[in-house]
C-alpha cells in the first residue's frame, strides 16, 4: 500500500510541476506581449540606444522617423539628415522588437 501512496505523491508532483512551468510561460508571455506600445516609447529607447551607441551629438539627426513595421512586428526608428551640405557621416537607425523591446539592429549609414 506505501508503494501506491508514494506513486501519488510522484505524480501529483509531477502534475504540480507541468502547472507551475504552463503558469510562468504564459505570465512571460502576456507582461512581454506589447513591452514597446507606441512610437514614443520606441522613441525613448531609440534615442537611449543610439547616443549611448555612437554619441550625444547622434541627437542632432531629429526629427526622428519612427516606422512600424507589420511584418517584422518592430518599430523602425531612424535619425534624418540635416540640411548642412558641410556635414558628412550619415543617419543612425535602430530597429526594436515590441514585444519585449529587443534591439534587433543597430546601424549607422556612411
């Protein structure tokens, strides 16, 4: 009988387990499904990426455009070029995961 008693418990541990792993995956998913919502928050993490990656003075490229794209579900942000013809160099852009805020590329055009 002890032995039968101690399948149970393995079992239910086990079945506890499975429960606890379903729990912790779907919480993940659901406070990471929508962490970038709208193009100011992608904004923001742009313009921290981008001056911590290649300077303050990258700041000077704003407006910047900021793009969703459907696809790919990331936000594109990207730096436009001043009006300066004695300027050389080019634009900085970054591309954002929204679900999680991932940075999925980080790139500066010559």
């Amino acid at each position: 009988m002890n032995k039968v008693k101690i399948l149970y418990v393995i079992i239910a541990c086990l079945v506890a387990i499975n429960v606890f792993q379903f729990v912790l995956y779907n919480m993940r998913h659901m406070l990471f499904t929508d962490a970038v919502p709208d193009e100011e928050t992608a904004l923001v993490i742009a313009k921290a990426v981008l001056s911590s990656a290649y300077g303050k003075h990258v700041l000077n490229q704003e407006p910047f455009a900021v793009t969703y794209i459907c696809e790919g579900k990331y936000w594109y942000v990207c730096g436009n070029w001043p009006d300066d013809p004695n300027l050389v160099g080019g634009v900085a852009s970054v591309n954002i995961r929204k679900s999680d805020g991932k940075i999925l590329r980080l790139h500066h055009s010559l």
